[in-house]
C-alpha cells in the first residue's frame, strides 16, 4: 500500500493508530498526518525517526500545536539498574538533588551502601561502554558490546548523517567528528578544529551542530553573567555516550582521560536532568587567568557547583575551585560538590561535600 496516496479520510479509517518509523525517510506524511489531525479528533501517531537533523525541524513546522516531543537518551545509571524496561528507575541522589535542593541521605561510603556491587558493576559498564540500551544484555561479551559500537557509529554516519544532512563527501564531517571526539570536556575552539580537519571555520561550527541535533554532543555553555569580571565565553564540548566517543578514538579497551571521565559524568548529570524534567540550566565557568569550574547548576533559588576528578582520592586541595564562587555569582550557591571515585563520603570544609560519583548517580 502507498501511505503518501491515503487521504486524510482514509487515514482516520484505516489507521486510527499507528507508529510510523523512519518517519524522515518519507517527510511527505508528516502533511498527511497534519491533514488527519486537522479533520478528526480521534487518531494518534507515534512517528519515530533515529535522528532529528530534518525531522524535528518539519514535525515543529507543520504540527504545531498538535504534537509532543519526547526525547529519548541513552539509558541512565538507574536504569541500568533495573530489572526491566517495564520497571520504573528510582531517582539518584543527584535527581533528589535537584528536586528538593538539598542533599539526600546517604550511606558514608559506596561499599557501606547495600546496593554497592549492583551500583560499582552498572558504572563500570558505563564508563567503558556507555548508555545504549542494546549493550545492557547480559548475554554480550565485551568484545560484541565493541563490535556494536564500531557497527553504531558506522550506521550513523553512513545512514543519519549522509541521508540527513545530504553530503557528498562523509570524510571532512568524520574528520571533524574524531577531533571533537578528542576534545571532549575541553573549551571548544572552531578556528582549529577547522585547520584540524581541513575545513573551513563555518563548516566546523556547522558539523557540531549536526553533532548536537543527532544527540552524539552537547555544547556546555559557559556562565558571564558578571559583565565586571573577567570569564571566558567559549562553550565546552561533551559527548553525550562514552561509548560513543570512545568508539570514534578508538579507545575502547584502554583507560579514560580526565577529560573523558568528566563528560561521562556530566553527560550522565545532563541525561537524569532532562530525565524528570528539571527546567534549570548547566552551564561551565572558566575565568581568563584560568580558574575552572566544570558544571555550574543554575536554579530560580540559587546555583549547585560541582567539581570532577577521576582521582580514587580527593582531598580539598581537589575542591580549591569551588571556593570563592561569591565574588562572580549572582545568585547564593546552595550546593558544593566534588564528584570523584573516591569510596568515601567527606566534608572538606566551607560547605563542600566530597562525593562518590557512582554513588550519587546511582
């Protein structure tokens, strides 16, 4: 049957309901959507497509009003730790975070938690293969959870992006896709990116985008609200599924970067937020004599700072950045945080608590 010939009538008839996928391969029926909408109160669809180059920018156009956008993610730590797709995730100590604004209850340290070995197994799982639902089967041995990820990256760039965004020529968008890769975590600098990759500037700035609307990246804007102190503007690049990113360095066995490991957590922060439907903003704060802070959470009631380090040991020496805030910030600073691999709940003084990371994710 030819679905571009049903008339709107037809449509209501026939297929009330339906989910129609790959809904960007064939844009013609999102008109023929709207036509059903616009005559019958009746039908739903669910129209799905893998990525949202074209497709959200012609569903938005032509069914405004008339449609919900769900964005989905790759899975979180909770969820991971589940025991099904039909299992509701419960939320982390980051989620309660937010939600209350204040730090939950926790265990004094990760092993003194009873859920430890289900909670160090699923951050493990995370950090070295990412997110994707598909690599959660217990029945995947490592080398086929890397096979995946070759086979993942290999479609998105010869389906999504060729289709989508109509190249010609793949190799300067993978060019420009394994030194972003690189730089995870990092300032983002399109002057050399371009020089990087052979591109021009506005060529590089225009494949970001490409990453960002295909969900492989995030840009973490920075935070200069203050015109009278001197901070960087430049946003910072995340990957949004170490998976992913390690897939597109070819670094699927060997150990992660500082850099790496902060995007992992940032993007698993990130994930949980849009999660439950937190509304406030994320932001970096670098100042120009090179002070940095990596996740500035902005609230109506004030700001929740957090520090990243790999180390299995922190000290306050680690959280020296989230000391001093006041003098730039607008806004009171309602949490300090620094997220480590450290085991140990601690307090490290003027209000900063050192904690696990896969505890407080979990």
């Amino acid at each position: 049957m030819h679905y571009k010939a049903l008339t709107a009538a037809q449509w209501e008839k026939v297929y009330p309901i339906a989910i129609l996928d790959e809904i960007q391969k064939e844009p013609s029926l999102i008109e023929s959507i709207k036509a059903v909408y616009d005559q019958f109160e009746d039908p739903r669809y669910l129209l799905l497509g893998s990525s949202q180059i074209m497709l959200l920018k012609q569903v938005k156009e032509s069914l405004a009003g008339r449609c919900i956008v769900e964005e989905l993610y790759p899975l979180t730590l909770t969820e991971m730790q589940t025991d099904g797709f039909d299992v509701p995730a419960r939320l982390s100590g980051f989620q309660q975070m937010l939600k209350e604004l204040k730090l939950p209850n926790m265990a004094p340290a990760l092993q003194m938690d009873a859920r430890h070995p289900q909670i160090l197994a699923a951050f493990s799982n995370y950090l070295q293969f990412g997110g994707y639902p598909a690599l959660t089967s217990e029945g995947l041995s490592d080398s086929e959870k890397r096979e995946w990820l070759r086979n993942y990256q290999r479609t998105y760039l010869e389906r999504d992006v060729r289709d989508l965004a109509e190249f010609r020529n793949l190799e300067p968008f993978v060019r420009i896709q394994k030194t972003a890769a690189l730089s995870t975590g990092q300032l983002i600098n399109y002057s050399w990116l371009a020089k990087e990759a052979g591109v021009q500037i506005n060529t590089a700035q225009r494949f970001i985008h490409y990453l960002e609307l295909s969900y492989q990246a995030i840009l973490l804007p920075s935070w200069h609200k203050n015109a009278l102190k001197r901070l960087a503007k430049s946003p910072k690049i995340h990957f949004l599924d170490p998976g992913v990113q390690r897939s597109i360095v070819g670094n699927l066995e060997g150990n992660l970067s500082g850099h790496e490991f902060e995007s992992a957590l940032i993007a698993e922060m990130y994930k949980q937020a849009k999660n439950m439907g937190f509304t406030g903003d994320f932001y970096h704060l670098r100042t120009l004599d090179g002070r940095e802070l990596d996740l500035l959470i902005e609230t109506p009631e004030g700001y929740m700072a957090v520090e990243i380090k790999k180390s299995n040991r922190v000290n306050a020496t680690d959280a020296r950045h989230l000391k001093g805030l006041e003098d730039y910030l607008d806004k009171p600073i309602l949490q300090r945080l620094l997220l480590s691999q450290d085991p140990e709940v601690k307090s490290l003084g003027n209000g900063i608590m050192a904690l696990p990371a896969a505890l407080f994710l979990s």
